[in-house]
C-alpha cells in the first residue's frame, strides 16, 4: 500500500528546518511529561476534593490505559487519513483535557480529562514519525534522518524525568491545577505552529473517507483496547494477582490474534509482523530496557524518599542527571545514526546500573547514588535512539505510523511492568532488602536484553557500528 497523502518533492537541504520539526517536538513532549507531571499533584489533589490519596492513582493508570491504546491506534489513522489531521485532532484533545481537569471538581471530571490528554498527546509522536518519512522519501534522502529523528527521542523520553521537577514546582507555586491548566499554551502553541508549518495533507473526500473508515478495522482496535487494559489492570492488582482478570484478557488476546488473521486490512498485521522478527526484537529489546529506567524512576525514588528520608523536590534533582545524560548522548548518536555499539553500551550499561542499584544500601552516600542513576541516562539515550533508528528502517513507509505506535506501546508496557514489580517488592513496606531484589530482577532482565542484542546476527554484523 502506498501513502497518498505524501508532500510535494523537497530539496534535501531544506527538508528539516525549524519550522518543520519544532511543532512535532512539543508535541512529542507533551506525553511524557503529561505522565510524570501529576506525580506530585496527588496528595493535593486527594484533600482538594476530599477522597483518599489511594484512589487518585486511578488518574496515572488513566493515561497509561489511554496511551497503551491510542499510539498504535493513532499511528494507523494518521496512515488512514493523514498526519497532520491526526497530529492537530490531538493536539485539541489535550487543549479539552486541560481546560476540563483545570476547572475540575470531582474524581470523574478529572479522570476523563486525563483520558483526553492521555489519547491527545499519545497522536504525537506516531504522526511525527509517519511526517518525517514522508518528508525524507520526498527529499530523497538515502539514510534515516538522525539528528531529527533524536530530537524526537529527546522530546519523547528524556522530558519524561524532567516533568517530575517541573510538576513540583508547579504545585508548589500554583496549586494542583496547574499540572491541567499548563497543557492550554503548551496546545495553543503546537496549534498554531502545525497550522502554520506543518504542510497539509491531501484533500479527503467524503466517499474514500467512507472506504478508508471500513479498511480501519475498528473491530481490531477495540479488540486490542480492552486486551491491553486487561493486562493494565492485572498488572496493577499485583501483589494480590486478578486471576479472572488475566485469563479474560488472555482469552481476548487469542481472540485479537484470530480476528487480525481473518480480515483483509487488520489494525495490526501480525503475519507481517511474525516475518519481521528484526522488529519484534526491537520492541522486546526497548521494552526490557524501559523496565529497569523506569524502576529507576519510580521505585529507587520511593525508596529515596522514604528509607532515605530526602523530599520529593530533592529526589526530582538527585536523578535529573540522568535525563541531561540520556539527552547528550541521543544527540551524540542518532546524528551518525549508530545503532550495534549504542545499542551494546545501553544493555552494559543497564547491566551495572542494576548491579549498583543491588548494591545499595541506606548508609550510601548521595553522590554514589546520583552516579548510578545516571548510568540508566546511557541506557535510555543510547538504547532508545538506536533502537528507534533500527525500527525506521525495518518498516516501509506505510507502515511507520502503526510500526511507531506500537514502539511506544512496548515502552509503556515496561513502565506499567515496572510498577508491577514496585508492587510486588515494596508490599508491605520499603526496604533496603526489598529493593536488593527487585535490583535482582533488573540485572536478569539486563543479562536478557544484552543475550538478546549479541544474538542478532543482523544487528552484529552492520557496518555501520
């Protein structure tokens, strides 16, 4: 299937100005920030509206079920029907999901305005992506795009650590809303930059959009939703597993796989999918790493703040290197677009990150911690840049926007995995113990990733290192 609604022919050197990529940047940013901004906001939240802490996790696990969903999703429409319709439809959903939560009363009002954002920002980055190939196949370009294709992964990842300061400080100066109220100038200025420089996609008329919708394969899309919110919320019932939960979710799992087998244009292709093992590799290898980040970032935090006894605002600062070292080193790497040594340095890495983090104890000076958490920034710069750089070239152009979705689905999936783990280890309570073993955990995890890495012949044997 070819893409229609490519842009007109562009001169190489004119392909990527700033005019182009910085609104597909702030869009990019704006879901993972959205995810870790409210993280400071709960506690508040709770007493402002007059419930216990405990149930307003219900709004983080929101956006997760919306995410998970809405990438892979977002992707196939931004095919179906253009990028930039897609791109702008999400960027007005955040602006509802901002004014909503802003103005917000209640636990419900609030829970649907994340839901808003969650589907909102999770169009970003499958649409850049499907933007960025149109654009490199129209100027002819013969490698993939590395300095603008790590600019996304700055945008997409490595804003993710630094939303838990910023939330902070927004609470602090503004009060809780102001984690809703700050998505309404972030929205209206990726607005009116898409508007204004992103090109228009090609004219839609009523009956192919008519035939476009029966190709969608809404059927699969809801199928695949309520499969993955199954495992979200089986994930999130840990220690205490929902066993009828999982085996509903596994029984729609095989029935999502039976049904993409039996239609002609299926949501995902899975028989194209089970031939590409390069790009299931891919989505494995990104997501065990994003286990062990995002461990980092919320279970080595906890055990921070309380067996260390440091505040939530000192901890955003203690692991705020490791962003500012995973964007250095996205830079560095995708502009020379280097994939088997980036991706062979994130998995060594990962491997004594975890290993130090096992070695930890109460009396470890704060330093020694700052060191090691900054070793997880080379697993999340190095890894996520070469690993999204390899699965641009495993896919065709067509497939890029789906094939994007479903990389940060894997992503996500290793973050609610490691929220999983978080609960399994630090129930009852947090310890130096309990954190040695879930250190344990990511060191087998670290040894897979890396099994994983050396195994692929493909991988070992590019020229390019």
């Amino acid at each position: 299937m070819n893409i229609s609604n490519s842009p007109q022919p562009t001169e190489s050197k004119d392909a990527f100005d700033w005019h182009f990529v910085t609104p597909l940047y702030i869009g990019s940013a704006l879901n993972p920030v959205n995810t870790t901004f409210i993280a400071t906001a709960l506690v508040p939240i709770a007493a402002a509206i007059n419930v216990p802490v405990g149930q307003t996790a219900v709004l983080v696990a929101a956006l997760y079920m919306a995410c998970i969903v809405a990438q892979p999703a977002a992707g196939k429409l931004s095919e179906a029907f253009g990028p930039r319709r897609v791109f702008l439809a999400g960027i007005f959903a955040v602006l509802a999901g901002g004014v909503l939560g802003g103005l917000g009363q209640d636990l419900v009002t609030l829970l649907v305005s994340r839901i808003l954002i969650g589907v909102g920002t999770s169009t970003g980055y499958p649409s850049a992506m499907l933007l960025i190939r149109q654009r490199a196949e129209s100027a002819r370009l013969t490698e993939p795009p590395g300095g603008v294709l790590g600019g996304l992964v700055i945008a997409g990842m490595a804003t993710a650590v630094i939303g838990l300061p910023i939330g902070g400080f927004l609470v602090a100066a503004w009060g809780w809303r102001s984690v809703f109220f700050i998505n309404i100038p972030l929205a209206l200025v990726a607005l009116i930059m898409a508007f204004s420089w992103i090109p228009r996609d090609t004219q839609c008329r009523s009956e192919k959009t008519l035939r476009t919708l029966v190709r969608i394969d809404l059927a699969g899309i809801m199928v695949f939703s309520v499969t993955m919110i199954g495992l979200l919320v089986f994930l999130m019932s840990l220690p205490d597993p929902n066993w009828i939960v999982l085996g509903v979710t596994v029984l729609l799992g095989l029935a999502f796989v039976w049904w993409e087998g039996k239609v002609s244009q299926p949501f995902i292709d899975l028989r194209l999918l089970a031939a590409n093992q390069p790009l299931i590799l891919t989505y494995v290898r990104f997501a065990l790493a994003m286990v062990c980040v995002y461990t980092v970032m919320y279970g080595v935090t906890q055990w921070l703040q309380i067996v260390k006894n440091i505040s939530s605002a000192d901890v955003g600062f203690i692991i705020l290197p490791m962003s500012l070292v995973s964007i250095l080193l996205t830079w560095l790497v995708s502009r020379r677009n280097l994939v088997r040594t980036p991706l062979i340095a994130s998995a060594v890495a990962c491997l004594i990150g975890s290993v130090g983090v096992f070695l930890v104890t109460t009396t470890t000076p704060i330093i020694w911690i700052v060191v090691i958490t900054a070793v997880f920034g080379i697993t999340m710069g190095m890894g996520a840049s070469a690993n999204q750089t390899t699965f641009y070239t495993q896919v065709t152009a067509d497939q890029i926007g789906t094939a994007s979705g479903l990389f940060r689905t894997f992503g996500y999936i290793g973050s609610i995995t490691s929220s999983a783990l978080i609960a399994i280890f630090f129930n009852p309570n947090v310890s130096d113990q309990n954190l040695h073993l879930i250190a344990a955990v990511m060191v087998v995890l670290s040894v897979v990733g890396l099994i994983i890495i050396i195994a692929d012949r493909k991988i070992m044997m590019l020229v390019k290192a």
